[in-house]
C-alpha cells in the first residue's frame, strides 16, 4: 500500500514539473512571436465596458527595449464584425512582432458606422474610438503617440478609418480603407446607415457630410498617407472610385489599388499586411525629411 502510494506521488510530480515546463515553453513561444491581449476598458460616454484586442511586438517586454516606443495601427472591423474580426483574418502577434507596431482593434458594435448617433442617444462610438480608445493606448503602452498612429479598416471600417483622418487629422498620420463604403448615399436602405443617421429621404444633407468621399478635401496639404484599395467584383468598386476621383479633384494624393476579389473575408485577410508595409513605409519617409 505505502510503495503504490509513493509511486502515486512520484507519478505527480513528475507530471506537475512537466505542466510547469509546458507552461513556461508556451509562455516563451508567446513572448517570441507577440502577445495579443483582450481588454475590456469602461466606456463613460455609453456607460458600458467595451472589448478591446491589442497585439503586442514580441520584444516589447524586454528589458533593453523598455524605453522603447512603438507606432499604433487600428484596425477598425466590419458592419455586424467585433474586435475580433481581425484576429481571424490575420496572425496579428506576428505582424506586430514583424513590423514592430502595436496592433489595436477597437470593438465598434455592429452597426455603429464608428459614428455619435443623432439619433440614438447609447450610440457614442466616434467618441469612444476617438477619445477612450486613443487614451487608453497611450497611456497604457509606449506609444508614439499622433506622430506614428495610422488607421484602417475593411467595409464599414474602411469608411470609419477615411472619415476619422479627414475629421481629426491631427491624430493620425495615415490612413487606409479596404473596400470601404466611401459614399453612404448610395446605399440607403443598407446595413442599419439610417439607423445611425436618421433616413437619407429626410436627412440628405447629414449622409453626405458625413461620406468619406466628401470629407476628402479636408486632407489637402496635410501630408498624409492614405491607401485605399478593393476588389474589382466587390460592390463597393465604384464608390471606392469615386473617392479616388474626388481625391484627384481636391488635389489630395492617395495610393488607389484594385485587385481581383469580392467584399469577403479572402479579399480582407490578403490586404492586412500590405496596409502595414504602406504604413511602415510613409511613416519611415516622414522620419527622413
């Protein structure tokens, strides 16, 4: 009976020291390629705690990078998307390892259009992203600050990410858009815009001053990067040319890009990276002047 019970004993232990080896190899396998937290940080203008997923450069814990700052990327989700939506389409420990950026995505509801609704008073997500969120990085992690935060985001995030640069621009340097619904006037009955906005029948006026494609204009001579790309079957291909078209027309210089491809998830996960290298590099260029 004692010789089964020590063997027993013996048994856990050696099973106890193996957890604890397994655990400290996957702690280290996350530290080298990145981390990715989820947070829920209080909202006080929608009184609510709200998700967050922030991915970490592999070295950011370091001890000889802990004076070390880093540029933010956003990556703002897509109409009936979460936080999460990025976190599927791309392995964002490594691209913020890779690229050696934090890596932020917001949770901008269902269908919030990222937007502080006239006409639902719960609905607070432009300041919620604007102010809550961008505070909360900042003083949270070791970031650049203005001068190396960029934003993008696909479909409703394209239009979230294009209409916050034109809005503030002094709160980012770049900006991107991935089959963004650039022109919300032309889909009225779509995706619950009116009931962010009010009807377009009623409230013509409050779509189009708030549609990226009319926002442009406040980018010129501001220098900013701004890459906005989409499918050529995507149903979103032709408000995306007309952002293009009136960015030429108010004399603002953006990188416009079309490949094969439909408003999907396929479409979406092959641009993630590109939209970091073209933040990578304009930031890289605006350092050299």
């Amino acid at each position: 009976m004692r010789r089964d019970l020590s063997f027993k004993r013996i048994c856990m232990a050696v099973l106890l020291l193996l957890l604890l080896a397994f655990s400290h190899c996957q702690k280290a396998a996350s530290l080298i390629s990145g981390q990715v937290h989820i947070e829920y940080i209080f909202s006080p203008s929608m009184k609510k705690s709200i998700p967050l997923a922030v991915a970490l450069p592999g070295g950011y814990h370091k001890k000889n990078a802990q004076n070390r700052r880093y540029p933010v990327v956003l990556l703002l989700h897509g109409y009936s998307g979460d936080y999460s939506q990025f976190l599927k389409l791309a392995d964002l420990a490594a691209l913020a390892t890779n690229f050696e950026t934090i890596l932020v995505c917001p949770d901008g509801g269902y269908d919030s259009w990222y937007v502080d609704s006239p006409v639902d008073s719960e609905m607070h997500y432009e300041t919620h992203i604007m102010k809550e969120v961008l505070t909360h990085i900042d003083t949270t992690y070791r970031t650049l600050g203005r001068a190396g935060r960029a934003i993008t985001g696909l479909s409703m995030g394209g239009f979230g990410a294009l209409r916050f640069i034109s809005l503030y621009p002094d709160s980012f340097v770049a900006a991107g858009s991935m089959s963004g619904i650039l022109d919300l006037r032309v889909f009225p009955n779509s995706w619950n815009i009116a009931g962010r906005l009010g009807p377009f029948s009623k409230f013509p006026n409050r779509w189009a001053q708030n549609s990226p494609v009319n926002l442009v204009e406040n980018l010129k001579g501001k220098n900013k990067g701004i890459l906005v790309d989409c499918g050529t079957e995507d149903f979103a291909l032709a408000v995306n040319r007309a952002y293009r078209d009136s960015a030429a027309v108010h004399h603002v210089e953006i990188q416009y890009e079309e490949y094969p491809g439909r408003h999907s998830h396929a479409y979406w996960a092959s641009r993630v990276k590109p939209h970091l290298q073209f933040f990578q590099k304009f930031m890289k260029r605006r350092r050299e002047k």
